[in-house]
C-alpha cells in the first residue's frame, strides 16, 4: 500500500535516516526520510514482518580506497540493506520491495543526465538482477518527497512537498554531492608499517 497521506502512529519507534543510511528493523518501527533526486528502497519480508529502508545519493558503485561512506552509491547501499535485513531475521526468499524519489530536480541540466532517472534506473536493474519483485513505486517526476515505511506491515505513507520544501532538499542534495567529489578528489592517507629488526 502506498498511500497520499501520512497517519500518526503512537505506538511505534520513530527513526529519520539521511543520505547513506541503511536500516532495518523486527520491531515495528516508521522509517522515514526526504527525497529529491535521491532514492529510497523500502524492503519487507511479509513472512517474518521485517522491513529496512536505504537512502542512495548516486547510482554504482564508490570507491573504498578514497571514501568510506560508501552506502551513499547505489550497489554498496543495496547489499548493506539486504544484509541488514537479514541480520534482523529475513529470509532472502520472501523480500520484495517499494522505490521512492528519483526526481529531476535539478532543471537547468538535460533530464538525460539527472541523477534522479540515473538512480531509479540502477535500482530497477539492481532489483530485476537480484530477483527481488516490486511490488510498489513513486518515482521521477519533480517533486520532493517525504516518505514513511512501516517495517512491521510494509506499508508507506507518502507526502509531496511544496516548492519551498522542495528548493531545501536540492539544496542538501547538491551540497552532499559536492562533499562527496572534494572527499573523491582528495588523496587517501597512506600509512606505512615497517618490520622492527
């Protein structure tokens, strides 16, 4: 279920995650985050009511040698969801999933080279290779989005955000990508280990 609204819930633990995050949880908990161009996968395993959502800045694969926040790239932020899901006492077998985001927020580049479709399409290739079904979707367009995935029933509650909203996500989205290419661009920190004679 993927509905318009978003329904107080008293009873469940809250968490926020943010660009790079990787939950999941056995016990009912509201997962939530805010999406622009970034994409969020919601996991649920209906059998063992467990759920465990990501938040991915860009699609691929980062490079450990010189950044080691690397769940904000694509494949490393999926294999640490579906590794976190199993911890918490998933079976492979039984997950299916939910994507959120991937919108085209910034407008002065070609929608071809947004990382908003960039995401949405490493997720749907991930998922399709993985043989994981999706069984939900709100994707592309341009509007932000907030979102709140119950782990315990696998349900999300959707909101669309206003243009001021809107502008604040791009804005972060922007400087977290800018973070990320001056970490890139820096020299790693070489450590060298001598045998004591």
């Amino acid at each position: 279920m993927i509905a318009e609204q978003v329904l107080p819930n008293i009873t469940k633990k809250h968490i926020r995650i943010h660009v790079g995050e990787v939950y999941s949880f056995s016990d009912p908990t509201i997962i939530q985050t805010i999406l622009g161009s970034c994409v969020s996968v919601c996991l649920f395993d209906p059998v063992r009511k467990v759920g465990g959502m990501n938040h991915i800045l860009l699609p691929g694969n980062g490079d450990l040698k010189k950044f080691d926040d690397s769940t904000r790239y694509g494949i490393n932020a999926m294999e640490m969801l579906i590794n976190s899901m199993m911890k918490v006492g998933s079976r492979r077998k039984n997950i299916v999933s939910k994507i959120f985001g991937g919108a085209h927020i910034i407008r002065s580049i070609d929608l071809t080279m947004s990382p908003g479709p960039q995401n949405v399409r490493f997720v749907d290739e991930f998922l399709k290779l993985e043989k994981i079904p999706i069984v939900g979707r709100k994707t592309g367009g341009n509007n932000g989005r907030k979102i709140f995935f119950h782990t315990d029933t696998g349900e999300v509650f959707l909101k669309n955000l206003a243009n001021t909203q809107f502008d604040a996500v791009a804005r972060e989205e922007r400087q977290h990508t800018e973070l990320l290419r001056c970490l890139l661009d820096k020299p790693a920190d070489v450590e060298l280990f001598r045998k004591k004679s």
